[in-house]
C-alpha cells in the first residue's frame, strides 16, 4: 500500500515501479552505498524520488486525491543541470523538471523529506504548498531562486532573457538585484515548445543580444523526449533547430551519466566565465503517458515505448554507481513519500473565492512616486522646469512625468522600438536618451514578445521596467506575455514573486491623415480580460502625470502590472472647442496624483451623465457645451481606469442625474461600454441607459476610418434622445 491505495495493479505505473526497483535490486558487486559520497548519493535520491512522485501521483488520481499527474518520468537526467549550478542561480523550469527541484533542494541543505513534502503538497493544491498556496501544481520556491512557471509552449523563454539581460544592468545602473550578479539563469522547454514561435522569438532575441555585445548569461536547456504529447518530433530536428547563431549548442544523452554530467558543467561554466548563452540539447525519454488521462498506446507503438525503457537515466545511474542496496534505497523512498502522502491525507485547500483570489488583490500602496530634489530636477530638466513651461500637449505631459519618474529613481528603464536616440514615433520619450544613456533608455529588436519578456525578467530582478509597445496594435501578437506570464506570477507564486512593469502602449483611433489598422486600433477586450491587470487611458494632458505617477507607485511598492494606454490622436492636440482655444492644454504637475481606479468628472449638470474615456472624452465635452447653450445640464464622467473600471463613482453619477449615455470609442462588441452598462444594471440603476460605440470592424485607411468609428454627431443624437425622455 502506499497512502491507502493498492500497488499490486497491472497499470503502466505500476509496471514502471517494479521493473526499475527489480532493475536497481540486480545492480552491484560488492561495495554498498556508504562507499558513495554524499553529492552523488543525493543525485541518485533525488532521481528516484522524482520517479516514485510521478508514480505516487497517478494513484492519487485514481481514489481522487492527487490533481496532477504530467510527469517528469524518464526526465530525471535535468538533476545533472541541477548539480552543475549554484543554488542562487534562478531557474525557470520545464514543467518535466522534478528532478531537478529537487536535486536542487538537496543541494541547498533542504532533507529530501522537506523536498518531498513540498512536491506533494503542490499535487494535493494545499494551501500549505509553498510555490503557489494550492492554486496550480508549479516547480517553483523562493529560497531555492526556482520561478514558478506553468508554461508548456516556452511562454517563459522572454522573461528568461529579461532576468539574464538584469544581472549586468543592474550593476550599471547602480541598483540592487534579487540575484548574485555572476549567476547563470537557467531555462528548460520541451522539445515539442521548441517549435513555438515564442521560443523561436526568445532564441533569436538571444543571439541578436550577442551580437550587440550584451552580456547574457542563460543556459537554455532544451529537454528532447521525441514527442509531444502524442506528436513525435522528427528526428534529428532539434539539432537542427536549436542551433542558434551566438548561442553555443552542446548535446547531452540522458541515460550517459557521466556525459550527460560533464556536458552540463561545461555548459554552465561556459556561460558563467563567458556571459554568452549556450543550449545544452538533452536528450530524455517520456515514460507513461503525457498525463494520467492520455491512453498513449492509442498513439504509440508498444516497440517504440519498449525501445525506451533501455534508455532509462535513474537505472544508467544506477549502473554507473555499481553499489549494492540500491533497490532497498529505492523502496525505502517510496515509503518515505508514503508516508509524508498519508500525514497529508487532510491537509487544506482554497476554500472561498477569497481565499483563491488574494495575490490578485491590490494591496495599499503609496499612491506617487515622489520627485528628486529640486537641484536634481533643475539639472536634469536643463535648467527649465516643466511646471514652468505654460500649458503643455498631453504628449510633453507624459515625456515630463517619465523624466520625472527617471530622475527620481535610478531604477526606472525605458525600452522599446525607436525609443531611444530617436525619441519614439510621436517623441514621447524625446531627450530621455540623452539625459539618463543607454543602460536606462534603449532600443530593443523588433520583436513585442521579447520587448514584453525584458521587461518581465527586468522587473522580477529588482528593477522598475517602462517598456513602449509602438502601437497597440503590436501588442496582440504579444499579449501571453501580459496574460500568461505577466497577470499569472503573482497568483501563480502565492504572491512571492512579481514583475512590476508600466506597459506604455501607443493606440486607439481618429488619427488625422493616418491610420489603417495596424495604426489605428480600438481592440482593448484582451486587456480588460487579464486578472489583476491595471489599465489606464489618460486624455487630458494634466491627467497623464498624476495617472503614470500612480501606476508606478503600485509597480514599485506593490509589484503590480499597468498598461498605460495612451490616445495616439490626442498627444499633440491644443484645442477644445474652436480652433486656436488651446482647450486641451494644461499645465503641468510633478506632485498631483490620481490614484489608481479613480475617475475625473467635468461638470455638474443634473440633466445627463456621460460616461465614457480617451477621446470619448474631448468629443463629450463638447457635444455638453453645444447641449449647454441650449439650457441642458451634462457632466461627463471620464473613467480614467478601464481595469479596474470605477463602478461605484459611476453609480452615484448615474444617480445623480438618472439618465446615463455611455460613450464608447472600442467596438460595439466586446468594448468597454459592455462592462460599464453591465456594472449599472448589477448596481440597480433604474433610469434610461443608452451606449454608443465604434462599429465592430477592423479600422480603413483614411478618411474611411469614420464610416466605422464613433464620432460626435452619433454622441448628441443619442443624448438629445436621452434627454427627451
């Protein structure tokens, strides 16, 4: 019995159990375990541990006690990586990478009972499970430098590069880093993720580092099992596409011990003496099905699975020791996890949406960042303050805050395509280059996904990251990378790990003489849709300053993630309501702040409110004074925050006046006008709602982009209809 359930069965678990531990009981020729010593014991105890959890795990599922059961069965040779590294170097790990785990945890000192209990209580999702509190099985521990991640197709392959890119900024810039400044970060994938254009994106991005003479210490670790989950890769492919330029390749079989041993040693200290990357090719094999649901002789042949189980790494290992006992130290920790299984029979787990949700709950922060001195200030800016300068474009509102922001702490880095010496497309970042060099403000490759990924890695290392997406409509092809990795750390991790980032993201529509869809773009559901996520779109310009004043403040005291949504059509406009009002300037502020989920309201109309945001905003201004002059009492409510939407100002506007028009520049379907209508609803509003928004359609070049988008004439009907009633 092993925790209450049967081991005499005929399954493929259980034939895999008996055939190693007879296989291990033949090994030996005389000297016994205690001629070996303690390292590769330790090596050897951490393999078979691996093993007998995969076991272990698929009969908890069958009583309906364990919910995970994709296994590191036959992956057990990623111990030798372990052994090669140093206990502080961070690790982002294949979802096959418990012997590493813990290899990794015996080497830091942790008992392999300590190591054990850990792994189960992630199988079991307790509460008690110290890499994410019960709320997915990850590899992940904060005192062991291991980074939760849950990814299968390689998502984590850019934060792995950002976390590499950290460790030699940190120490330019001056600023403290979570980890050992001469570390090697370590990334392993699959070879079936090999083939995912997040990986193809992240090694390229690797190598075009190397070439622009970065230093990147990462060992990615490729772990070729030769199928993916049913579809085998061909052979000889990841020889072929893992070999990267800059990036050296070396090869590795896991059932060679020794070779597989000096291979990763050579790999790691490589990367560690060099700062270049290297990929080290270890070629596994997958025992069991992918998971304890897949049936895997439906797909494979029994010759192809019975060719494997020549090939397995604990039992070379094994042969490689040539001890006797090693059958009895097998089955002695297979009763070890039997027990720590059974003293954790009844351990907790998330028992409330409370409870599941916590990491994702903001916690009070301060709501600013404040601003350097005044001399530092006076120096940076040139001598000429920018409160000083008279009413501004909210474009030089948003450079003025980032030099701002970039004055005041030393750990704030700007980074995107063109963001640098040319100052960004619409010159929002214009001088940041000059003023603070290339460690703070650069430019990056092509490539949103690996833009996204720095900043990932950037901001889980210490650092304060305000990368630039140029467009919004750049960011889609990017979006796992805030949805899957960014949004996920914190839960994922129990909240032991976050990636602070402000997401300055250039979108929206009504661009004058310009656009078409890649330009102008209106699609912002995929943000809204990110759990925890902050989404902020200022208009007016004295609100952009307080508005990024305030996402920051939640990334530095609180980890928390924010896509800053800037109206592309509104940065360089001066105007209201006539040509040459100079309406839409400001002046601007270092120290105003509009925390995080708090609208602005214009006006005090007791007639209509109008709900709505970006350049909802100028255009329902000025349908209010046309309304206005006809004795109509409009206020227009500007939501600031789409994510999290500030339902409960909204509510008592809506109150105050009964009517509401909610005016919505995103399409139809899937805009935000859905959420807020919705929220009234909920909320109980009982008086005429009406919305108007952009058309669901894809945004035309020219002049026909306004045969689709929201425009003012649609925005007065409707409130002229409303204030009938």
């Amino acid at each position: 019995m092993i925790g209450g359930v049967t081991t005499t069965g005929s399954t493929p678990h259980d034939e895999l159990d008996r055939r190693v531990h007879a296989q291990l009981d033949a090994i030996g020729s005389g000297a016994d375990t205690s001629s070996v010593d303690r390292g590769t014991l330790d090596l050897f105890d951490a393999m078979a541990a691996s093993r007998l959890l995969d076991i272990h795990a698929r009969r908890m599922r069958e009583t309906g006690r364990g919910f995970y059961t994709i296994g590191s069965a036959g992956h057990e040779s990623n111990a030798y990586v372990a052994a090669a590294l140093r206990p502080t170097d961070p690790a982002l790990l294949h979802y096959r990478s418990g012997g590493f785990f813990l290899a990794r945890a015996l080497q830091a000192g942790r008992t392999l009972d300590d190591a054990v209990r850990a792994v189960l209580l992630s199988m079991l999702a307790s509460t008690a499970d110290p890499a994410s509190g019960g709320r997915h099985k990850v590899w992940g521990d904060e005192s062991l430098a291991v980074i939760p991640q849950t990814s299968t197709i390689a998502s984590h392959l850019p934060r792995a590069l950002g976390v590499a890119l950290s460790l030699a900024r940190a120490k330019r810039i001056g600023v403290e880093n979570r980890w050992p400044l001469d570390a090697v970060v370590l990334c392993s994938f699959g070879d079936a993720s090999l083939n995912h254009s997040t990986a193809a994106g992240a090694l390229n991005a690797a190598g075009y580092c190397v070439t622009q003479g970065l230093p990147l210490p990462l060992l990615f670790v490729c772990e070729d099992n030769g199928i993916g989950i049913s579809v085998p890769t061909p052979r000889g492919w990841v020889e072929q596409a893992a070999q990267r330029p800059g990036i050296r390749y070396v090869r590795a079989d896991g059932d060679d011990p020794d070779g597989a041993l000096d291979a990763a040693r050579e790999a790691a200290e490589t990367v560690r003496r060099t700062r270049r990357p290297a990929l080290l090719h270890l070629r596994t094999v997958r025992y069991l099905a992918h998971a304890g649901t897949d049936v895997e002789t439906a797909y494979r042949v029994g010759s192809a699975i019975d060719a494997e189980r020549e090939r397995d790494p604990l039992v070379a290992f094994g042969r490689r020791l040539d001890v006797v006992g090693l059958g009895e130290r097998y089955a002695g920790i297979a009763k070890r996890i039997e027990a720590i299984a059974e003293e954790l029979a009844d351990t907790p787990t998330l028992d409330s949406a409370a409870a599941a949700m916590a990491p994702l709950a903001p916690a009070a922060t301060r709501t600013t960042i404040p601003p350097a001195s005044h001399e530092t200030r006076v120096a940076t800016f040139g001598g000429r303050l920018p409160e000083d300068a008279g009413p501004m474009t909210l474009a030089q509102n948003i450079n003025a805050a980032l030099t701002d922001a970039m004055a005041a702490r030393k750990d704030v880095l700007v980074f995107g395509e063109d963001v640098g010496r040319k100052g960004g497309v619409y010159g929002l970042t214009r001088g940041l280059a000059q003023k603070f060099g290339s460690p703070r403000v650069f430019d990056t490759l092509l490539d949103e996904q690996s833009i996204l990924g720095f900043a990932l890695g950037l901001g889980l290392s210490g650092m304060l990251p305000v990368p630039e997406i140029q467009y919004l409509a750049y960011l889609h092809n990017a979006e796992d990378q805030l949805r899957g990795e960014a949004g996920s750390l914190r839960f994922f991790s129990g909240g032991a790990y976050t990636n602070p980032m402000v997401v300055r993201v250039a979108g929206l529509a009504y661009q004058k003489g310009f656009g078409g869809h890649f330009h102008n773009d209106n699609a912002v559901g995929v943000l809204r849709d990110v759990p925890g996520l902050t989404v902020a779109v200022p208009s007016r310009p004295d609100d952009a300053g307080p508005m990024l004043r305030a996402c920051l403040a939640a990334a530095a005291e609180n980890g928390r993630v924010s896509v800053f949504l800037e109206p592309i059509a509104l940065y360089h406009e001066k105007d209201l309501h006539e040509p040459g009002d100079r309406g839409w300037l400001a002046r601007y502020s270092p120290t105003d702040v509009a925390p995080i989920g708090t609208p602005r309201l214009h006006g005090d109309g007791h007639d209509l409110t109008i709900v709505t945001f970006g350049n909802g905003v100028r255009m329902s201004l000025r349908v209010a004074a046309r309304l206005a002059r006809e004795g109509h009492g409009v206020r227009v409510l500007d939501l600031r925050w789409l994510a999290p939407l500030p339902m409960a100002e909204v509510v008592r506007a809506a109150e105050s006046t009964r009517r509401v028009l909610v005016v919505d520049e995103t399409r139809a379907s899937g805009g935000v006008g859905e959420g807020v209508v919705a929220g009234l609803v909920d909320a109980g509003h009982r008086g005429p709602i009406a919305r108007v928004a952009s058309r669901d359609s894809y945004i035309p070049l020219g002049d026909a982009a306004n045969l689709v988008l929201l425009g003012e004439p649609e925005i007065e009907t409707a409130a002229r209809t409303l204030l009938a009633r």
